[in-house]
C-alpha cells in the first residue's frame, strides 16, 4: 500500500492495475496514509489557504435532459427562475463586500441566456470588479461562443465531463448529447486561454472502477486547473431516483489521489460531500481539496437549484455562508483567504 502511494507522489501517476488495487482496496488505513501525503502535496504549493468561490446560481431552466439530474427538462415539478443581470450584479456586490474575489455563474443550459447578453454579463462584471476573476459553468457551446465570453473577461470555465467511458456516457445522458461534443469543448476552452474544471460524480449509477480509471487516465492527460469531485446524490423526480449515492469514503480517496497525480490544482471540498456528511467539506480539504463554494445566490431562489435532494445551506444568507465555512476551516487547521487563487502556473 503505502509503496502504491509513494510512487503515486512520486510519478503523479500509476498503471491501471494499480490504480485499481487503490480504488478496490479503500480501507481506512489506506484513507489515513494517502489523505496525509495529499494534504502535504497540496500545503507544498498552498499551504494552509482555503480559496473561496462566490457560487451565483442564476438559472435553474435547461434544454437537456441528463437522467441524474433534478434541473432536467423533463421534471415538470421544478420551481423554474432567471435571475436578472441586475440581481447577477447585485450577487457581486454582496459578495465583493465580504471579500470574494472569484465569481462563478452557474446555471442550466437555458437556451433563454443569448450569447450576446452573456458577454454584457461577463463585461458588466468585468467593469465593476476588475481584481476578480470570472468562472461560467454554463455547458456546452461553440467555440465561437466560448471565445466571445473570454473575451469579455470571463477567464475560467467549469465543465464536468461526468464520465470518460462512451458506454457509461449512454447510461447517463439522452442521444441527444455526445462524449466526443463534450471533449471537444473541453478542448476549445483550454485552446482559447480559460482556466479549465473538469471531473465527474462518485458513484453515479452503473459506474464502475474501469470507468473511475478511465476518468483519472482522462484528467491527467487533460490536465485542468480545476477539479470538481463530489458524490452522486439522487434526486427524486429523475429516472436515477433509486439508485444508490456515492460514499464518502470513495470520494474521499478519488479526491487524494487527484491530488498526487496534479499537485497544483485547485480541487472544490464540494457541497454535495458536504450534504452526504455533516463534516465532508471538512473531510474534503483533509484529503487534499483546496477550495470551497458559498452561495451568493438570492436565499428565495436556492431551493430551486435542485440538482439533487437535500441539498444544504439553501436557507442560509451569503454572509452567513462565509462566516460559517470560515469557521468551518478554521476547526481543521485551515483558513480561508480572500484572493483570486489562481492556479500557480496561469494566471490571468
């Protein structure tokens, strides 16, 4: 175990029957051992800091209709909201006041958010706030489209590949979306000069090690600045509603050993752990991740951003948010600090 691990640090990176016996054997001894190498790798580069980023979720309205997910087109009992880009900015400013200096709009692929009025977000933004950095986590697009946006000032782009592996791909998306679309925008944005996230839900239904591998394998070639793990949760008006969630303990361990493999990412302590387990946030940075996302969204609207049940701090103002995960961090040893935290090796 503990020479898998070492060459692990050491190489960033293992064979597949390695990578296997590590995912196929998650004991809590192997958690305990792995968990303090990730954490030393991680400290390396940025030591105690916890980087925060303000989560805007301003539209829960999409065209696709991903079976695991709650804000799917087909869930006629979804509570739908767009949020003006009057609230957008006032998001900003609640949260530039309490020292956020990453702002990420997040929402469904809602074909009602043109191009061109995206761009007069991003630039209104990019006006008001120029010491923050600007994530769109908005899906799929053209290149054309993804360009327009970086230009704009949007300068990072989060877009989870869920899975790497075509077959699994099928069981969790309709024929209308493809694996090689997916990859191709991820391409484009690393190409245009964003700060790319990527990664995929632990325990999603019908995934198995092979897949888990091949999303690891696809990562690091990949390369992202960004890394976004976190368990599968189902939601209850999807076809997904009885499937077993992602444990703690998988999450845990993938989020370790992404940590090895690319030393300097910035990998999210996600709310969904933190949902599974009142201390996975916690837990998370323990493991190795480095980032935390408080809600700025209107309290009113964030029961509505459903992607899966029982989603916590839906109540909670920002303020409250930030103080709390302060707080949070502060118990384990960590401390939140209020800057960019772009990825060492590209910052723009």
């Amino acid at each position: 175990m503990n020479e898998l691990i070492k060459k692990l640090e050491e190489q960033q990176n293992l064979k597949s029957d390695e990578m296997k016996w590590l995912l196929e054997n998650n004991t809590p001894e192997l958690r305990q051992e792995i968990s303090l190498r990730a954490r030393a790798v991680a400290e390396q580069t940025y030591g105690k800091d916890v980087y925060t980023r303000g989560l805007i979720e301003f539209t829960n309205y999409c065209k696709n209709d991903c079976y695991y997910c709650g804000i799917r087109k087909s869930n006629a009992q979804a509570h739908r909201y767009r949020l003006s880009q009057t609230e957008i900015m006032a998001c900003c400013k609640t949260g530039h006041e309490l020292g956020f200096r990453t702002f990420v709009l997040q929402g469904g692929e809602d074909p009602a958010f043109k191009d061109d009025q995206m761009v007069e977000i991003v630039r209104g933004i990019r006006k008001e706030y120029p010491d923050c950095a600007i994530t769109l986590s908005i899906g799929e697009k053209s290149r054309e489209s993804y360009q327009a946006f970086f230009e704009a000032g949007a300068n990072r782009y989060l877009l989870r590949h869920e899975t790497a592996t075509e077959e699994h791909y099928r069981k969790l998306h309709p024929r209308a979306l493809s694996l090689r679309n997916r990859k191709r925008c991820l391409k484009d944005l690393k190409e245009i000069g964003y700060q790319v996230g990527t990664g995929f839900m632990v325990g999603s239904p019908h995934q198995t090690v092979e897949n888990i591998i091949a999303d690891l394998c696809f990562i690091k070639e990949l390369n992202p600045e960004m890394i976004g793990i976190g368990p599968f949760i189902p939601h209850q008006q999807t076809p997904y509603q009885d499937a077993r969630p992602g444990t703690l303990e998988e999450t845990l361990l993938i989020i370790s050993i992404l940590r090895l493999m690319l030393p300097k990412a910035l990998i999210p302590a996600t709310t969904a752990l933190g949902t599974i387990d009142p201390e996975g946030r916690e837990l998370g940075i323990l493991a190795g991740a480095n980032v935390v996302m408080p809600n700025l969204s209107p309290v009113e609207v964030r029961k509505d951003y459903a992607l899966y049940d029982n989603k916590i701090c839906t109540g909670d103002e920002a303020a409250e948010c930030r103080v709390c995960l302060s707080r949070r961090m502060e118990s384990i040893g960590y401390e939140i600090v209020n800057n960019r935290g772009d990825h060492p090796n590209k910052k723009s």
